[in-house]
C-alpha cells in the first residue's frame, strides 16, 4: 500500500510538472520593449509582389526592417534606429530597396541634451537577390529614377545641418546646397554633383531636374540630366533661388519657381519657370510677374509657398500669387550710426575737456555743464528706442467679428501665407487671376477646363456661432477666367455634401436636402439623381445637429457617367444622365445588393491602382464588409458584367481590411486581427484571394504573456428602446462562472472594436484595454446613442442597461466595476457619477463639468468658440438661453452632491480643447463637499498627453487607483494622503526608480 501511494504521489508530481506554466500577466514597464508594426507606413509591398517590407519598432529602443520574400522563406533583417517616420522604397523594378537608418535611440536622447551633436541619417541600398548592402552617410533624401531604374540618388544634408534639415544657425538666406550622389546601380559607380538644394525624377526616369544652390548665388539654377546619355542641360541660371520642382504625372512637363531679392521688400521677388518638350530638347517658359505691368496686380509676386504645375496639356501654368511686404526704413542708416557712436564717445571727451576748462570758475558752473551733457543723453536714447516699444500688447474683440480673435491668432500663419490661385498662358502670353480676396478658395477640375469657387465669409459670423455651415460656389472658365456664381447658401452639414468633381472635368456631384444632384458645368444645368430610388443616401447614424447629413460617395466612375454612392448598407451605381446615347432610360443598380436585407455594411472600396482616374467598373471593384450586429468583417469583389455578380472573398470573426495589390501583379496582400491576436499581413497570389499565406511576424513577444481569454458580444436595449450592443473582453485566465473585476469605458459608438487588437502601449489618456485585461480586469465598452438636449443623461439611458445586460453574463462582478473615458467620454463619466452609485471608482479625464461656462469658452487648439461645437455638433445642445434646463440637467457640477464615486482627474494645464477650469471647477466642487477626489495636472500638456514620461507615469496610477479600488490593493500614497509640494520632487524619483 505505501509503494502505491509513493507511485500516485510520483504520477501527480509529474502530471504537475507536466502543466504549463502559467504566463505572466503585461505590466506597464513591459511596454517599453514591445515590438509592433506602426500603425502608418510601415509596410510596403514590391511593384512585382514578390518582396514584403515591415518595420517593427520599439518605445524606447530601436527599430528593424524586415524584408520578406512572399514566396518563400527568404528573410532580411536590418537594424533602422529610432525613426520618427518610416522611410523605405521598392524600385520599380523590384530588384532594390533603399531605406533610411536613423541615429539609435541613446543616441538622440544623448544629441537632445546641452552640447550635443545629432547624428545625421544614413540610406542603406539592398540588392535583394543578393543581399548585397551599400551605405550612404548624411543623407537629406534619395530616389529612384522611376521606371528606368539606372541610377539612385542620394542628397546629402548640408554641412552644419542635422539629420534631415538645413543648416543650423547663419543667416537665412544661406547657401540650401549640398552634394547630390548618383550611384550607377550596374556599376556600383558614384558621380557627385555639388550644391544641389532639390532633385526630381520625372516618372520614366530619363531626366532628373536638379536645382543648384550656392554660396553667393554663383551659379544657381535649374539643370536638367539625361540619365542615359549622362548629359547635363542648364535650363536657366541666375543669382536667384530656384525651388518647388514640380513634375506632372505623366513626367511630360516640370514647373518650378525662381525668386529674387528686391531691397524694396521682405519677401523675395517670385516668377514661375516652365519646362516641356522633354522628346527633344526642353523647352522652357519663364513668367516674370515684375515685367508685366497691365496683368498682373501691383505690389504682388508668385508665392512661394504653392507649388507650381502644369495643366495636363502642357498649355498652362497654375500657380499662387500674394502680397509684396514694404521693408521698413531703419531710422538712420549705418553710416549715420557710427556717426552717433563716434559722438556719444565725443561726449566722455568732452567731459575730460569740462574738467579742464579754466572758464568754469564755480561749482556750480561745472554742475552745469554735466547736467547738459546728461540731458542731452537721455534725449538720444529715447530717440533712439524702436518705436515697437512703445505698442500695447491688445486684441480687440468686436462683436461683429466674423472669426473669433482667438480663431483669427490661430489662423494668423495660414492666413499670412495665403496665396491666391491663378494662371499662365503659355501661348497667348496672358496672366489671369482666377482666386482674390472676395474668392480666396478657387480648386481647379480635373482636365482643368473648369474650376470651381467657395466663399463662405457672408456665412461666417453665423457658422461660428452656431456650427452651421454655408457657402457660396462659383463657377470659373479657364479659358476665360469669368467666374459666375452658381449656388448661394449652399449648406454644408458635412464634407460630402460639397462639390466633388468628375474626372472629365465637365461636373460635379453636391448635396442638397436629402437628395445628390449632378450639375452640368458645360450646360449649366442640374440634376436630381438619387429621387427616384427607393433608398436614402441620409446619413441616419449621425445623430449630431446637423440637417440631413449624407452618408458619402464611394467615388466617380473613370468615364465620368455614373457615381458609386453608399446608403449607408449598400454601394448603388447612378448614372448622371436619364438616358444613353441610344436613347434607352437609364436606373439606378445596387451593385451589392444584400447589404440593407442581412444587415451588413459595404462601407469602404480599395483604391488598389493609386494612379486611377476614377473608378473603372469594367474592372472588379473591391470592397470591405462589415456586419453591423454580428461584427464579423471581410472583403468582397463587385464584377459589373453582363450580370451583376457579388463575391464574397473573406468573411470572418475578425477585423479584416487593409487590402493592397501589387503595381504589376495580381498579388494582393490584407490584414486580419483578432482582440486576443495580434494584426498580421497575409498575401494572396490570387484575385479571389485564396491560399492566403502570412506574411509578418507582428509582435513577436505576444506569446510571452497573458492575454484575454476571448470576447462576447452583448446585446441590450436602451432606456428609450434603442438597440444597441456592447463589446465585453474577457480577463487574462478567464474562468467560467468566476466574476471578475471591470472597467466600463465609452465613447460613443464602440461596439465595432470587437474584433480589434488593442496593442500595448502607453496613450495619451492613460488607457489600455489589453494591459487591463492582461492583469485580470474584464473590459466592457457599450455603445451610447444620443437624444437632442440630453448628452448627459444620453449616457445614462444607455450606458446603465449596457451594464445591466453585461451583468447577466456572470463575466462582471457588480461590486467591483469602475468607469473611465477622456473628453467626451470623461464628460460622460463625470456626469454618469452624480446619477449612480453602481460604479466603485471612476476616472475621468479632461471632462468638460459645466456646460453652462464651457459654451461660453473657447476651444483654443482651434480658436473656435465651444458654442458652435454644441449646437452643431458633439455638444447636440440649443444655446443655454434657448433651454436653460438642459444645460442643468445635463451638467455634472449641478449634481455635484450626488456624487459618492472616488474619482480621478486628468486634467491638464495647457488644455486646448476642453478648458483646464472644467476640471479645476468639478475638483474644487467636490474637494469643497470633502468628496474623495485627486487631480493629475501635467505642465504644459494639452488635451492628452504627448510627453513619454508623463505618458508612463499617469497610465501606471491610473490602473494604481482602479487596482485599491477593484482589487483590493493598498492604496496608493499619492491617493490616501497626497504630495505635498515640497516632497514632489522625491516622490517622482522614488516612482521613476519603482516603475
């Protein structure tokens, strides 16, 4: 009997070690070596689909470049540095990449610091048969020659310069050259060109346009290359800055600027330079505006700050032109300034000369004489302050501003910068200005036969009060250069709802009411073409204060004859006429056709060819799909054939979309990601999209530590009997029938995260729901939809039976639930506290608490009024005046005495969207009523947090407040006693040591 126990024990020992063991849960320090591919850029497929590139980088360590064959398992791994944006290019042929390498991470941080030196950018260029590397030192920017794909060229930074900018310190109109390297890619042979400030490739690759920058102007211009003969063309040379190379698409034309000094003046003199004709020998046309007298507007120039271009047949030059600004007059010039010195050291002598005179008999005599000279000091140093001395420092609000001043400070550099639109014609040697200051917006069509004008300043003073939007449209000929003006009040409820034009450049699609119209700009006639089918293209989901909000166009066919629009479920093609050329009437198709029948939203087309020209419905139209209740999601192919046919490609429990194609091949590569998997990259060789094959290694220390056990999606009905949904994420070991701790968070509509992998790292708001779910808590995000004049309790009829529904799943224990949102949905947590007491702790961050006082401030990242937010848009208020009660019913810092939830506060000093004495009003509010409050104030942080450091500190309090809360651990120092001032600094230490 005891040998049977001895092997029993034996067998359970081993079965326990036979267990895996338990992964450990993500802290907040975990964060910092976490790879993960960025969220922009940092993938790219090869023109021939063969080669995937992806970065994979890091918070506070360096970043890798992973070259992937798409075949097989080939793989390059280069170590990048820190970049602050990924920068990598395929060549076109798909035999190169070249990538840029950035200084290391330590290296930038020891460069930020006091006498330190940046390290300037590298450029690695890979044969990717062969792997072969070459490096480039310092380098600006690099190109391939398109599709020849002979040479690369690489531009150096400047010397003096850091990592990609100019010269640091020195006058500003230095020298901007530097040396141009072209490396032959067959010989591996390098030609250096010197003092280049821009080079362009045009997109054959045949010529490169350089512009040459050199100290004292010595040789400047603008220099054409033959990149297969090697010969050099100098198309213009002066003592002038050349700049803004332009090429057109086709590469058939460049257009550039060319500026001067002009003493009579601060800013420069600006004439435009065309050149054409690239078959032969380039042609060039130059534009001097200071040579034309009867066109062109007096004490104007070209600015510099558009860029030029042609228009597609090579037979105008559009450009901006804006204000010369006087130089003002010293006072006095050089010459006379010595003078004034060399006198003020006449006057040290003369008092030397005083002392000496004999004819000063007395004291008082010599008083005399050192009070003059005194005085006459004193009056040539007043006379010689700068008069900007004696300006008060005053803005003036006048009620019948159309921009607020505060909008009109923000506006102040665009609207200093502003230029207004206007053309060359090359053949009849005429300038016409198409844009001035009664049409400052003037957007030229495609084919640029046409152009059309928005002026909004009539509308102005009442959009910035109540956030409704109005403008006038224009219609001007470029042949011509009338303008006519075609709609007057035409209403702006969203960005849809304006002119977008068709490719031929003949109409344009708007918005008016709840129908789309076609105008003809040709005829001058419009259209109605959406009132005779049986669907509504309103956007019923917005539910802010606008009027009959459209859903969007998915875009123009490519011959100009029909537009894709959406109903918000499916994608219908419309013709813009009534009729063929036959004669046969035409109807509207619903090319999706499922979508408002199963509930499924074919919400988004891939532009998979970036050069198109409008749609091609001769061709397979790709579209993603989502549905609206079962929050699967995939991707669809639309074929317009002899009959319609519909193809659903992927459909699946997962977020899926991100589809590209490769430039020469039918290669196609998509993302797909799961909340309990992170975003990888697969590629198909196939249009159906079959075989898929994965692609990336996305955050490769998943494995490493607990996740979320799953999701479920909660169904519930709101308090005035909305349906609506909530996304519930399960804790890290999940257990069938244990609870667990939760946070709710919110904002607005959210359900559709489901499926999404939340990646971790430290936000701006403190919050991340894969930390959360990782140390145990149970995420629950509700959907919240809103009544007019109720915001607030909005929340409540909705977020409270979202709970309740969540409760029943037996996932959430209902004594440990806490709440949290940022600036919305930090309004609607604070507010959420003064009408339950369900929750056991909440954390807001920057609530607006007083809806009275924040109408009536000022949103100063934009310098816009807070009144036109809420009556014409998140707010979803009338003004104050107009209902009183709303504004009390509706504001956390009336209900203030309700409140029994400890909360925390974010709120920051520098704030400009919700106004820092939002929170400081609430704070003081509740600290007055000795209810348990703290508030995190971060210097100079706006409206989230940027800094890293206060990114980490307040992401790890924040779950340090939820954790004594909801878990039961001790609190945390700086919440049960605070720091005082003095004992700050040693507590941030003690912390920076611990976290």
């Amino acid at each position: 009997m005891k040998k049977l126990f001895v092997l029993l024990g034996f067998i359970l020992s081993t079965a326990a070690l036979a267990q895996p063991k338990p992964k450990p849960t993500m802290a907040w320090k975990d964060v910092l070596t976490w790879k993960s591919i960025p969220g922009f850029g940092g993938t790219q497929l090869s023109p021939d689909g063969q080669w995937y590139a992806y970065v994979l980088s890091t918070y506070e360590s360096d970043a890798e470049l992973i070259i992937q064959k798409t075949t097989d398992s080939t793989k390059y791994v280069y170590p990048i540095g820190a970049p602050s944006f990924v920068q990598m290019s395929f060549s076109d042929n798909s035999k190169w990449i070249a990538f840029k390498v950035f200084a290391k991470d330590k290296d930038k941080k020891a460069a930020a610091k006091p006498g330190g030196k940046p390290v300037p950018d590298k450029v690695f260029l890979v044969e990717l048969a062969s792997n072969k590397k070459t490096e480039f030192d310092r380098v600006k920017s690099f190109a391939f020659n398109g599709e020849k794909v002979s040479h690369l060229a690489v531009l150096l930074t400047a010397a003096g310069a850091g990592p990609s900018g100019p010269p640091s310190g020195g006058a500003s109109d230095a020298a901007k050259g530097s040396d141009l390297l072209l490396f032959d890619l067959a010989t591996s042979k390098t030609q250096n060109v010197g003092n280049v400030s821009e080079m362009a490739f045009d997109k054959s690759g045949n010529w490169l346009a350089l512009t040459i920058d050199a100290n004292e102007k010595a040789g400047n211009g603008v220099q054409l290359r033959n990149m297969t003969t090697g010969i050099m063309l100098t198309m213009d040379n002066d003592k002038a800055r050349y700049q803004s190379l332009n090429w057109t698409e086709k590469g058939d034309g460049l257009a550039l600027l060319k500026s001067t000094k002009d003493e009579k003046y601060k800013n420069e003199r600006v004439g435009v330079l065309g050149i054409k004709n690239f078959g032969t020998m380039p042609e060039l046309t130059a534009y001097e505006p200071k040579t034309d007298s009867v066109n062109f507007p007096k004490d104007m120039t070209v600015s510099p700050n558009r860029a030029p271009y042609w228009s597609e047949d090579l037979t105008r030059l559009f450009f901006g032109i804006h204000k010369l600004e006087l130089a003002k007059k010293d006072d006095k010039k050089p010459a006379e300034a010595k003078k004034d010195s060399t006198k003020k050291l006449s006057d040290v002598e003369k008092l030397a000369k005083i002392k000496a005179d004999t004819t000063l008999k007395t004291i008082e005599d010599l008083q005399k004489a050192l009070a003059k000279i005194k005085a006459d000091t004193t009056k040539s140093a007043v006379a010689a302050k700068p008069d900007d001395t004696e300006k008060p420092e005053v803005t003036v609000w006048h009620w019948q501003d159309k921009r607020l001043q505060s909008r009109q400070q923000v506006q102040e550099p665009q609207d200093k910068n502003r230029s207004f639109l206007s053309m060359y014609d090359v053949a009849a040697k005429k300038f016409v200005q198409l844009a001035d200051s009664m049409l400052k917006n003037v957007s030229v069509a495609p084919k640029q036969l046409y152009a059309l004008g928005t002026e909004d300043s009539k509308y102005e003073l009442e959009t910035s009060l109540d956030g409704q939007n109005y403008q006038d449209v224009y219609l001007v000929d470029l042949k011509t250069g009338k303008r006519e003006k075609i709609r007057e009040k035409h209403y702006l409820p969203n960005f849809w709802a304006g002119p977008q034009p068709s490719p031929d450049g003949t109409k344009f699609l708007y918005w008016e009411g709840t129908q789309y119209f076609v105008y003809d700009m040709v005829n001058k006639t419009s259209r109605n073409i959406t009132q005779e089918i049986k669907t509504s293209f309103v956007d019923k989901d917005d539910d802010r204060n606008q009027k009959t909000p459209p859903v969007g166009m998915i875009g123009w066919s490519s011959d100009s004859k029909s537009v894709l629009l959406s109903d918000g479920w499916d994608i219908w093609q419309v013709p813009t006429d009534p009729k063929d050329a036959k004669g046969k009437a035409l109807t509207a198709l619903n090319l999706t056709q499922n979508g408002k029948r199963d509930k499924i939203r074919y919400e988004q087309r891939y532009q998979l060819d970036p050069e198109e020209k409008g749609i091609d419905l001769k061709k397979p139209i790709y579209v993603r799909m989502y549905g609206e209740w079962t929050k699967k999601s995939g991707l669809a192919r639309i074929e317009n054939g002899k009959t319609l046919v519909v193809k659903p490609l992927i459909w699946e429990d997962a977020a899926i979309g991100s589809l590209t194609k490769a430039k020469k091949a039918d290669v196609f590569v998509f993302a797909k990601e799961t909340f309990t998997k992170p975003r990888q990259y697969f590629v198909s060789n196939n249009a159906e999209l079959t075989s898929e094959k994965q692609l990336t290694k996305n955050a490769p220390m998943f494995d490493k530590y607990a996740w979320s056990a799953g999701t479920r999606l909660v169904d519930y009905v709101s308090d005035k009997g909305d349906t609506l949904q909530g996304a519930l994420f399960l804790p890290a070991g999940y257990e069938q029938g244990k609870k667990y701790p939760t946070i709710i968070y919110y904002y607005e509509k959210l359900s559709q995260t489901l499926h999404n992998f939340s990646n971790p790292g430290y936000s701006g708001t403190g919050w991340n729901p894969a930390i959360y779910t990782s140390n145990g808590y149970a995420v629950f995000i509700p959907d919240i939809v809103y009544k007019f004049n109720d915001p607030g309790m909005s929340a409540v009829w909705c977020i409270l039976p979202g709970v309740k529904a969540a409760l029943k799943t037996g996932v959430i224990d209902e004594a440990r639930m806490g709440i949290h949102g940022h600036s919305w949905g930090g309004y609607q947590t604070s507010f959420l506290i003064t009408q339950t007491n369900m929750f056991k702790a909440a954390a807001a961050g920057a609530p607006l608490t007083d809806m009275i006082s924040m109408y009536n401030l000022i949103y100063k990242n934009s310098g816009t009024s807070n009144g036109q937010i809420f009556e014409g848009s998140q707010g979803r208020l009338v003004a104050p005046w107009e209902n009183w009660d709303a504004y009390h019913r509706n504001s956390p810092i009336y209900h203030v005495t309700k409140v029994q939830t400890p909360l925390l506060l974010l709120h920051n000093d520098a704030d400009g969207a919700v106004d820092f004495t939002q929170g400081v009003e609430f704070y003081t509010a509740l600290r007055r009523l000795k209810k348990p409050v703290v508030m995190m104030q971060y210097k100079g942080e706006n409206h989230g947090l940027a800094k890293q450091p206060n990114r980490k500190d307040y992401s790890v309090r924040m779950m340090e407040f939820f954790d004594a809360h909801l878990k039961g651990k001790p609190a945390p120092e700086w919440w049960s006693k605070g720091i005082p001032r003095l004992d700050l600094d040693k507590h941030l230490e003690n912390r920076i040591f611990e976290n």
